[in-house]
C-alpha cells in the first residue's frame, strides 16, 4: 500500500545536518532556528533555513528539542473511564484550549482501577509531561498530595482534596444536590431515596451531604434505609430492590450519576414502574444518552466540558510561569462552578420532547 504521507527522500527521514546542508548553515544554527525564538538569525539566513524545511520536509524531532529545552511539549489527562460519557465531555473541553496550542495531548484511562492509575501517572511522569490533568478518583489523596508537589505542574478536575493544596477545578457537588432534591421536594415528594456512589470518592460523598441536607432543611427525618451504595450500574437493581422493599417505599429517587440513573430507569421499565407517575427519578451530570428524548433523565448538569477547559486554561499558566522561571509562585487556584438542574420528563415536569406520559428508556 503507498505511504499516506511520501517524503522527497523516500523512506529515509531528513535529518538536521541534511537542512543545514542544504540551506549553507551550521547545524547549531538551525537548532536555535527551530528551538530559541529569542536567538538572532538574519532575515535572510531564516528564509534559506525555512526553504530547506520546506523542500525536504523535515520533522523536527520533538524529543531531542524537549531534552535541549526541559520541556517535552506534551499534556497529559488521566480519567477514571473513557466509557463514561461525562469524561468525553470533559477531555473535550481540555481539548478546546490544548489543541490550540503547541501542546500534544496524551489520554489515559484507569478503567476506575487504583493499580492502573498509579501505572498511568508513572508512565505520564517518564515521558515527562510538562503538565497533568487528573480527573480520576481512585488514588489515594496521599499519593495525589505527592504527585502535586513533584517537578510537574497538576491540576485536579472533578476533584479535590481535603488538606492538600492543589489548583483544582470542581463544580459545587453539595448545591447540585440540593438542587435536585429541593426539586423533587417541590413535587409533593416526601419520601426520596438517594443511590449514592462510594462514598470515598470525594464528589459522591458531597452529593450524599447535599441529599441530607436538602431533607433537613425541609424538616424531614432521614430514614437511613432510603440510603444506599448503587457504586455501579450492576448495583442499581439490588440498591433500588433494597429502597423500594421497605414498608413506606420512595415515591423518588436521586441518583449520584446519570449511569446509574439510567440503570434505574432500565430496572422500572423491567418492573413496570412508571416513571414518573409511580417512580419519579433524578440524576447527576446531564450526559448525553440522558438527553434523548426517549429518555428524558431530569439531571443536575455538571458542567464537564467547563469543567475540561477552565482545569486546562489553569494549567497553561502554571505551566507559562514555570517556564518563565518566575521566582513568585501564585497560590493554588480553587474554581468552584455552580451547576444547574436541567429538567425533563422523568422528575414529573412538563416535556416538548415526546407525547407519552410515561418515560420509555432506549437502551443500546
């Protein structure tokens, strides 16, 4: 099959010492050409180098300028699951600022596995990434808290940790709660159960707090028997068999995610619970299979792709500050985003998007 990308030497790739051949120069002339924007080269001398460039196609080898300028040019992103809707939409919104910069972009996903992710920001840190998104949930705060004070700039995203100060960039997890429980409340709901995810990832735990404090505040007891650990879409079955199985069942639920949210919608259309006629549900993070009209998940948006960019735009500038040796260091940053309750059919409310009373969950 023909190479998709020929080269006017065939297979054998230009080298330095062809362009400065080439264009009548040293070698360390077209290093500081192509690496030290600062260094003098003449207009004329730049335009010969730039026309070897161009006539054979030479690469610059990204490795050996990241070795002469301590920075190998490259980002890394490490996710808890590509599989997980809400971190597409977060990759994309770092996506928005690193593509537009000089910056390559490396992904790793933990697949939620503690051992993986240490292994992943290992390998991050030996191909010396110049910065690091950590968007995972699974490392110990110990680890993270090191990891944070290494030579590598890290900014946390959708997540936080409790003592150790780190730019970090989270959406307000308590208020996105109490928003959705406060909704339900509205309704005439009196009695809402919460599938909670584990609780020793910070986010999930804020979630649980928002739940308990949306009942306080209303006047009404917590039964600890509406409260349980769904931690995966497996666990949705068993979590709402539990929940629905007391004397007084829910007539809601809050769900901590949308995946379990959905999970839950799939056990009622099993069951023929209506939703929202007998069951109403509400999820967290708004993602996108929630969004189709046949699903109709009524979802706190968690605001992933701001969430993606704003942890990238601060990490440009710690990585500009460092890079720019400036002897005072800025005090990490904490953005809190508000999240807000995008309402549809499955919380009781009215919908445009389809004429049925009840939800009909498409599952693919």
């Amino acid at each position: 099959m023909r190479n998709r990308f020929p080269t006017r030497r065939g297979t054998q790739r230009a080298t330095i010492s062809d362009v400065a051949a080439a264009a009548g120069v040293s070698k360390a002339t077209v290093s500081k050409f192509l690496g030290d924007k600062g260094y003098y080269i003449s207009a004329e001398t730049r335009e010969r180098i730039a026309a070897a460039v161009r006539e054979l196609e030479f690469q610059p080898n990204a490795i050996a300028q990241g070795l002469s300028n301590r920075r190998s040019n490259t980002v890394g992103v490490i996710v808890a699951s590509i599989t997980n809707p809400f971190y597409p939409e977060l990759i994309a919104g770092v996506e928005e600022v690193i593509g537009e910069s000089e910056y390559t972009l490396l992904l790793g996903s933990t697949d939620g596995r503690p051992a993986k992710e240490a292994d992943l920001v290992r390998s991050m840190l030996q191909r010396q990434v110049d910065g690091l998104i950590m968007a995972a949930v699974t490392m110990e705060d110990e680890a993270v808290a090191r990891l944070v004070e290494s030579d590598v700039d890290v900014v946390l995203a959708s997540r936080a940790l409790d003592a150790t100060p780190a730019d970090t960039v989270v959406i307000d997890n308590v208020l996105g709660a109490r928003l959705a429980v406060e909704h339900l409340l509205g309704h005439g709901h009196r009695r809402v159960a919460h599938l909670a995810g584990p609780l020793n990832v910070v986010p999930f735990r804020l979630r649980r707090d928002g739940y308990l404090e949306a009942l306080r505040s209303a006047g009404l007891d917590v039964d600890e028997r509406l409260v349980c650990d769904a931690t995966t879409e497996s666990g949705a079955a068993a979590a709402m068999t539990a929940v629905l199985a007391v004397p007084d069942p829910p007539t809601a639920v809050f769900v901590a995610n949308d995946r379990m949210a959905i999970a839950v919608l799939e056990f009622c259309a099993a069951r023929g619970i209506r939703v929202p006629a007998d069951l109403a549900v509400v999820g967290f993070d708004n993602i996108w299979v929630g969004r189709l009209s046949g699903v109709g998940l009524t979802s706190v948006d968690s605001r992933a792709r701001a969430v993606g960019r704003t942890a990238a735009q601060t990490l440009a500038r710690r990585m500009r500050a460092r890079h720019a040796d400036q002897s005072v260091v800025a005090p990490p940053e904490r953005v809190v985003l508000r999240p807000d309750l995008v309402v549809r059919r499955s919380c009781g409310c009215e919908s445009t998007e389809n004429d049925d009373d009840e939800i009909v969950p498409l599952f693919f």
